[in-house]
C-alpha cells in the first residue's frame, strides 16, 4: 500500500528555481517533486538530529545571509551578543556585494547551541544556517 500523497504549492524567486532545475538535470531526478522531497527529508533528518543533542558541545555555526535586509544585522548582532557566553569566536565574511557569510565557534549546553540556532536561522534573509559539532 502507498504512501498518501498531497499536493503543495511553493513559491521560489525564479534564480533558485533555475538551480534547482539545473540540479535535477545534473543528478538524474524524474521530477522537481522528487528533490524537493529529498530535500525536505534532509531538512527534517537535520533538525531532528540538533533537537537530539545533550550536554556540553563545541560546533562551528555557519551563517549566510543578505546584509541589506533592512534591520537583520541589527539582529544578528543583538543575538549574538546575548549568547556571548556560548559564542566564543565570529568571524565575518563579505561574500559579494549582497550577501555576508559569518562563522561563530559556538562551545556550551546543547539546548542553548539549539536555541542560537534557531533563533538566527528563523530571521528575514538568513538563507542558511548549518552547525556543525566538533566535539561532543
């Protein structure tokens, strides 16, 4: 017996749209459906492992994001500082003209690591944030 299946309607600016397509081909995918499902799993199969982390960690927190999203750095910065006990080093990187690339070595309790990423992944014109565990 197979898996129901429900049809979803997504939005993509027609540059990610484009790769997207160019990948499909590049990879051999029968569908856009087919990555993106793919895709989500992936997304799922990395939050389910950070929301499984305990005790005390050291990662590295990847961030890229467009700086001229009126207000974002500002957020960036006030959340940064409020876990400048978790966050020890942050290095900025200028990507190009548009976007900025920032790395954050991140070392404390895995519920707080989480909760940093969370909450800089959810803001306006992040387009990624990806931690990476170092030491367990």
């Amino acid at each position: 017996m197979s898996e129901k299946i429900t049809r979803v309607s997504l939005t993509l600016p027609e540059k990610l749209l484009d790769e997207l397509d160019e990948s499909l081909k590049a990879r051999g995918y029968a569908s856009r459906s087919e990555a993106v499902r793919d895709s989500l799993r992936d997304f799922l199969s990395e939050y389910k492992y950070r929301k499984n982390l305990k005790g005390y960690i050291t990662g590295v927190l990847v961030l890229v994001y467009e700086h001229d999203v009126r207000g974002l750095t500002d957020a960036i910065i006030d959340i940064q500082h409020s876990a400048g006990e978790i966050i020890t080093t942050v290095q900025h990187i200028h990507l190009d003209h548009k976007n900025c690339l920032e790395t954050s070595v991140v070392r404390g309790p895995a519920k707080k690591i989480e909760k940093l990423v969370e909450r800089l992944e959810g803001l306006r014109g992040v387009k990624q944030a990806k931690l990476m565990i170092v030491k367990k």
